[in-house]
C-alpha cells in the first residue's frame, strides 16, 4: 500500500471473495481514509454480505469503499489495479482473483488461499497411471489433498513469476489463529519470466495437472519433444513497480 500510495495518487485496491469485507475496512482505516485519494473495491459473490458492508461503509462515511456483488470471475473490473488482496477466497476463486490481477496490471498481489480439491482430484484420475515413485506422494486420500494443495500453491507462485512478479511465500499469522495461512506474495517488476514459464510448463507436464488458473490463462504442459530450459534474463518493463515509476 505504501509503494502504490507514494506512485498514484489514486490507488485502486481491490479485494475478491470479501465476505464481510473486514480486510478491506481495516485496509481504508489505515491506508486510503485520511489519504483523499484512490479506492477499493469488494467484490463477494453473496449479496447478503455485500449490502451489509455497504451498510457499514455508509455508517463509517468510507465514502470510496464500493461494493459489487458477482462471481470473481465476472466482475467488472477497472481497467487498472494497482492492489489485489484475496483472503480466503474458496477453493479455485483464487485462482480468478489471481487471473484478474495478472489481465489489469495489478503491481502487488497478496492472495492467502484457501481450501483447495481441484488439482486432488485431478491427481486421483492420475493415480490410474502412475509415473515412477512421484505418484508415492499422492496415493493416500490425506496426502492426496495435501500435495494437491501445497502443489496449487507452488502453480500459483510459478505463474505469478511467468508474468513478471517477483513471489514471496510465507505464512501470514500464527498457526493457532488459521491452518489456512499460506501468504502468496507478488511484486510485478517484469514483463514476463520465459524461465518462469518454462519451468511452469514443465511443472505440468511431469505431474499432469491443469489447474484453473493455467487453463484460463492458456498455459499448457511442456511438450515431450519440448526445448531444454533456456538461461533467459527476464525483461524490465517501464511501469513495474520499484521506486519512483511515472504515475499511470
Ligand atoms: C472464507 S470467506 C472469506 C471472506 C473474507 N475474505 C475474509 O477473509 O473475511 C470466502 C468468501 O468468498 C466468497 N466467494 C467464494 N467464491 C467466490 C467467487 N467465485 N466469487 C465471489 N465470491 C466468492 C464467499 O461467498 C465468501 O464470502
């Protein structure tokens, strides 16, 4: 929040999968209410919960909170994002929160995942055929869940890096307050990472998953005949985000 506040006067912040919109009411409380500027943006998929924050926005004079109920997927969207925060956004709503930030430019990303079943069950159907002893990892329902959500995670990491972002992953609190507490952090500094993605595609291709996030971004497995992984530089791009970057 400080690097985009110090590079826009008008920050765009948006916080998918909101429920209650805490994050985002403690995010305005600190950051953009006495700022004047810039605003954020709930999108939850529940109108229930959408009109009660927006209650509460009206009550607390949080005059540029704003509130859309839809699915992650098919929010209006600004055109740009500076911020995009999604807090326990279910199962693959991550993995749209994320497409989001990746196709508006966002400069930061922060997305604590949640509950994850897709890439579980699509290692299960992958059971059937195993591959030498990688399969060992996922044969017991219990590891299956977890392999298949630690192997999401690093998916989400690895694509964040193929599209420029410089990922840091640690865990957001204590263990004793969530057990869903992995904090998937992205700076965007590049244009793209050809070495992200190929390492990515490889990642696909030898486990045989497909998880929503890369189908929707149409990333695909790495080919059998496919290149050995090139030492390539990523390229800068002008408006990334470290220092004193033009306002766009
Ligand atoms: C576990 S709650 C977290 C809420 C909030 N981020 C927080 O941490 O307090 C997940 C929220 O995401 C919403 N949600 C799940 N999938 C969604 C989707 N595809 N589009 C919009 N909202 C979604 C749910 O309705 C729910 O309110």
């Amino acid at each position: 929040m400080e690097d985009v506040q110090q590079r826009h006067a008008n920050p765009v912040v948006v916080d998918a999968g909101s429920g209650n919109a805490y994050l985002g009411f403690v995010v305005y409380e600190l950051f953009l209410k006495d700022s004047g500027g810039g605003e954020l943006l709930s999108i939850e998929g529940r109108p229930d919960l959408t009109e009660r924050a927006k209650g509460r926005a009206e009550r607390l004079h949080f005059d540029r909170m704003r509130f859309q109920t839809a699915h992650i997927d098919a929010a209006e969207y600004p055109e740009r994002i500076h911020v995009l925060m999604a807090l326990h956004a279910c199962d693959t709503a991550t993995d749209d929160a994320l497409v989001a930030a990746i196709k508006h430019g966002a400069d930061h990303v922060a997305v604590v995942p949640c509950c994850q079943a897709e890439v579980a069950a699509q290692l299960k159907e992958k059971k059937a055929k195993p591959a030498g002893s990688m399969s060992l990892l996922f044969q017991h329902p219990w590891h299956r869940r977890e392999f298949g959500s630690h192997l999401t995670n690093v998916i989400r990491a690895l694509t964040l890096e193929s599209f420029g972002y410089q990922v840091t992953v640690t865990e957001l609190t204590g263990w004793e307050h969530s057990l869903k507490n992995e904090l998937i952090l992205g700076r965007r500094v590049h244009r793209d990472n050809r070495r992200a993605r190929l390492q990515l595609q490889a990642l696909l291709a030898e486990t045989g998953v497909q998880p929503r996030l890369t189908r929707l971004l149409g990333i695909t497995p790495a080919g059998a005949g496919s290149e050995p992984m090139p030492d390539v530089e990523p390229e800068p791009v002008q408006d990334a985000v470290p220092e004193s970057a033009p306002e766009s």
